[in-house]
C-alpha cells in the first residue's frame, strides 16, 4: 500500500477547519478521508508554527547580517592589501 500525498493547500485547510472547532476531529477526518491522528498532527504544527508568520522580519536580517560581517571585513582586507602590492609593483604613490 502506498502513502499518501498531500499538498500544503490541503493540509493548511484541514488544519485550519480543525482550529475552527465547528466539527469534531473525526468529523473532519471523514469528510476529507484522513485519519483523525494525521488532523491532530496537522492542527498542532500550523500552531506551533504560526508564531513565525508573525515574528519581526528585520531582527531575522540583523542576525544574518552578524553571521557574514566577519567574512566581509576578511575579504575587504584581502582587497586591501592586493591593492596596495599591485599599486607597489606598478609604481604609483598612495
């Protein structure tokens, strides 16, 4: 017997009708012809993971920014010093 796959749209639907709490699980889980156990599942990871739809987008750009700051500077020396050996072998004066 193979798995069955279902797509987000559907899942976030039935989750959200689960939410809802107009029918019971396993009301829901017969219209749809789910298990009940796989609404349960489906509820309770749209729940957890609700919080991120929500959370402040510009502190997740600071952290990102922290992590490659480092590597940046490296590579504004690097640039620094092949510019003042090639200023150095050509001759011109800073």
């Amino acid at each position: 017997m193979q798995r069955k796959k279902f797509s987000a749209e559907f899942k976030s639907k039935i989750a959200i009708e689960a939410i809802k709490e107009q029918k019971t699980i396993n009301e829901i889980a017969s219209e749809y012809d789910v298990y009940p156990n796989q609404v349960c599942t489906w509820k309770r990871e749209l729940l957890e993971r609700s919080e991120a739809l929500f959370s402040d987008k510009r502190s997740k750009d600071n952290k990102s920014d922290d992590d490659i700051l480092p590597h940046l500077y490296q590579e504004i020396g690097q640039l620094k010093v092949e510019l003042d050996w090639l200023k150095k072998k050509s001759g011109i004066k800073r």
